[in-house]
C-alpha cells in the first residue's frame, strides 16, 4: 500500500526531529523521556539496523552517534542497550559485496564511535 512509504517518511522525520533535539537542548530537559525514546524509536529499529545502514547511515545511527559526542548522554549506553548492539551486529553476517564503499565506511565510522561509547561505559 502507497501509505507504507508515507509511514517509514513520517519515521525518518521524527528521528531526525528526536536528534536534534539532543543535539541543541539541555540534556536534563529530556531525562522523563529516556524510556519513550528507546521503547518508540530505538528497540523497533535497532534490529533492522545491520541491513539498513547498506546504503547509508540510517536515522537511528546518526541518533546513536550524537549520544557518543555528548559525554552526557553516554549514560544511556547501558545494559541492555549494549548487548544488543552487540547482538545485532556480531549475528548479521552482512557481507560488503554489493555495497558502497564509501557507505561502508561512513556506517563502520558511526558504530566505531558508537563501540567505542559503549565500552568506555559498560
């Protein structure tokens, strides 16, 4: 159905609403939020991130990545955030065959910050 499209357009938007939000207010003015985010927008696509960021990085990626440059957002790298990022990525078994290169790296640089947050924190 033609709705569909207009459905992952409407998605990519508040994501990208979402991050700029973390990225230009205070971070306290966003902690009863925490939870919402994770359960509306992070645990959905979390899963579907690996066959995703193929082509580009994604919107969940990008909102992944100003966490890791906001020092008070790592917090939220915590358990169980962590083991799934890891479980994600460690069972995806994607290749690089078909894919951009240039894509590849933009993803592999992205969740090089990402891990790299993740372990500093966990």
């Amino acid at each position: 159905p033609h709705f569909v499209n207009h459905l992952k357009n409407l998605r990519q938007l508040v994501f990208t609403r979402v991050t700029e939000c973390f990225e230009q207010f205070d971070p306290q003015s966003f902690t009863e939020f925490h939870h919402q985010v994770f359960e509306s927008l992070i645990w959905p696509q979390l899963p579907r991130l690996p066959g995703e960021c193929i082509q580009h990085p994604t919107p969940l990626m990008k909102l992944l990545h100003t966490w890791t440059q906001h020092p008070q957002y790592h917090h939220l790298f915590q358990e169980p955030l962590l083991e799934s990022v890891n479980s994600t990525f460690l069972g995806s078994g994607i290749s690089d065959s078909a894919k951009s290169r240039e894509s590849i790296e933009t993803c592999h640089s992205i969740l090089h910050s990402v891990y790299s947050c993740l372990f500093s924190v966990g």
